[in-house]
C-alpha cells in the first residue's frame, strides 16, 4: 500500500519522537534519522521503524524521524499514527 | 493487582514520558487520559500510544483505566474499540449516563467475546459530572454488572448547573452524599472529584477528610505530589484500628457467652459498629498496618 500526502505524528518533547512521512515515486522506504542517542542506539532506533513500515504493508514512502529519547512503543505508535494521517 | 482504589491518578494519554513513568508514582490506579487532557487534533495519536504502552509497559502493580472520550462524539466509540482489545482493567466513562453504560457494556461483550477475553474482564467505572447524571446516578451503577466505582467530576458538575466552585467545596455537598450512598448501597467505591491547586497541600488534606467523612472511598489527583497526602487520609489512624480490634476482640467474648450485643467502656456495641470495626481492621490489613 502507499501514502497519498505528507503527514506527521509525535513531538520533539523529552521521551517522543517526531516523524514525518512523505510519498515517494522510487517505490523504496527511505529513513533520516536524527537522534540524541545515535551513537547508542541508532541501529535499534532504525529497526523499529522499518518493522513498522512493513507490517503496515507501506511501500513508496520517505521517513523523517527526530528522536528525543523515546522507548520502542512510543517510536511504533508515533510511525503508525503518521502513517495512517497519510493515507 | 491491588483492588484498593484510595488514589486514582490522572495522566495525560499523549505524553510517552508520563506514561513511562505512571506505574511507578504509588497511586493505586492511574487514569491515562484520552478526553480532557489531549487536543482534538490529537485524539488519533493518543489513542495508539496509549495502546502500545499497555500492551508494552509493566502496570502490574497498579489498575489501568483509560478514560475514553464521550460516545456521543466521534472520538468515544473508536476509543473503546482500540483500548478494550488490550484488555486495561477499566474504562472511565466520562458524563455518563444510563444509555451509555449500557452501550459501552455492549461493545465490550462483543470485543471481548472476539479477543478470547473473559466475559466481563474489563470494567467500568461511571464519571458523574451532569446534573442529569448525579439525579441518576443509583440507576448509571444498576446500569451494567461491569460498573465497580463512580468518579465524581465536581469541576464539569459545577459548570453544568451553572454554579460557582469553590475551595470549600460547600457547593457539591450534596453531589458527594449522593455519589457515596448510592455506591455504598450498591457496593462500588465512590472516587471523590480531584483538588485542583496542586501546591496547597493543607487544603488537600481538609478536602480529602471532608470527602472520607461523607462515605467517599477514594480521590482522584491530577499531580503525584498528591498522592501521599490522600493515602494518608484514608488510611485508619493508630488509635482507630486499636478500637476496632478491640471491639472486634469483645465481639468473640461476647458470642461466646451468646450474646448479639454488649458494651465496651460503656457504649453499646452493636452490628453497625462490628461492621464498621471490620472494615477499618480489613483496610488497615490490606495496607499492611497490622
């Protein structure tokens, strides 16, 4: 499935993230990342956005995330919710 | 989990910091917000933070309840529909009313019939806060077997009958009497409205005897600084649960001897004082004070 419009979910508050998504024609999933713990956890960070993309079957879409320190679920529920603004 | 319901904590639903730390502040329950404390563009958002925090967060030590968004506006059936499938111990319904209840009772028979739940898992409890509502509300309780509390919402009910609130709380006198009656004859807890200056502890404290005199079983807070404060409220003093021991001790004597009632330092002692004995001695056991 695709995104048809550019939309965001979260914060830049302590613990949040903020994502923005946006369609792309090359039909691939591509990701910023900004972080205020790359270094340690980048990599992970990474991951659980990716996942989320695919178990919501998105193709065709660029990811633009700043992370304040948030915790898996909060990274997962802020991907979803700016996904699902943009369908 | 601890059944006590001294404290229930409100927390707003779209702030992943808040919620991270909610378990941990030593309410009893905790109330992560969907309504008042999260703007309309942001109804969608909280919603799935707070269903993946309590499908993700250990809340094992305190009651979740999440308190949905009124049904009668776009965002209150959806609410239900996403936080009823991660099973929270309880839905506050906020401005309730019988109809409601009895709605929201229906949509959890049939969510938690398709999640494999336990029939009747999920809780209500009923936020009373409408003039309607307070006349109302022995049939809101009656209104599902789900329903184990009221919250009276004394800021929402001021405003709706067109009065002023105050600090002394005169003016929800009677909103309180009722509020406690009703659950005490249906035997639910009555949660008493919160105290909304959050730096005036003394008058926490007046504010919370006040509701424990009236037969109010608990209170909400709106900041965790407020928490220790109300626990000590109603936690039975020293001197409190020694009577009621004693007058629990003198009750084995006297049925001993068969007799239904006797005295102790010259009073009468009688089944509405064994109960109340009972009572304090159960609290005062669950909170490990004996």
């Amino acid at each position: 499935m695709n995104i048809t419009k550019v939309a965001k979910a979260g914060t830049l508050e302590s613990n949040d993230i903020l994502i923005m998504v946006m369609p792309n024609d090359s039909g691939d999933v591509e990701l910023e990342l900004e972080s205020i713990v790359m270094k340690q956890f980048g990599e992970v960070i990474r991951n659980v956005i990716l996942n989320k993309v695919q178990e919501m079957g998105i193709e065709g879409i660029t990811i633009k995330a700043q992370d304040k320190g948030a915790l898996d679920y909060t990274i997962g529920a802020r991907v979803e919710t700016a996904i699902k603004r943009a369908i | 989990m601890n059944k006590l319901r001294r404290s229930m904590l409100f927390m707003p639903g779209n702030n992943p910091g808040m919620l991270q730390d909610a378990a941990i502040l030593g309410a009893d329950s905790i109330i992560l917000d969907l309504e008042d404390a999260v703007s309309l563009t942001e109804k969608d958002s909280a919603r799935i933070l707070v269903r993946e925090a309590i499908k993700t967060i250990d809340y094992s030590q305190v009651e979740v309840v999440v308190r949905v968004n009124p049904l009668d506006t776009e965002f209150g059936a959806p609410d239900v529909d996403m936080i009823a499938r991660v099973k929270p111990d309880t839905l506050l319904i906020p401005k309730a009313d019988e109809e409601e209840i009895k709605l929201v009772d229906k949509m959890l028979n049939a969510i938690e019939k398709e999640e494999g739940f336990e029939a009747g898992s999920v809780k209500i409890m009923a936020l009373v806060e409408t003039a309607i509502g307070l006349e109302n509300v022995y049939n809101i309780i009656k209104a599902s077997k789900r329903v184990v509390g009221v919250l009276l919402g004394g800021e929402d009910l001021t405003s709706d009958l067109g009065i002023k609130r105050t600090k002394e709380g005169e003016e929800i006198f009677y909103a309180r009497n009722k509020v406690a009656t009703a659950c005490r004859a249906l035997k639910v807890d009555s949660i008493d409205t919160p105290f909304t200056d959050t730096n005036d502890y003394e008058g926490l404290e007046r504010d919370t005897a006040k509701a424990k005199s009236l037969g109010l079983t608990g209170k909400a807070a709106i900041n965790p600084r407020q928490i220790d404060v109300i626990h000590s409220v109603f936690a039975p003093t020293e001197a409190e649960l020694k009577q009621a021991m004693r007058i629990l001790a003198a009750m084995k004597e006297a049925e001993k001897e068969g007799k239904g009632v006797f005295s102790l330092d010259g009073k009468m002692v009688d089944a509405p004082v064994i109960n109340r004995a009972k009572t304090t001695v159960g609290l005062g056991q669950r909170l490990g004070l004996i």
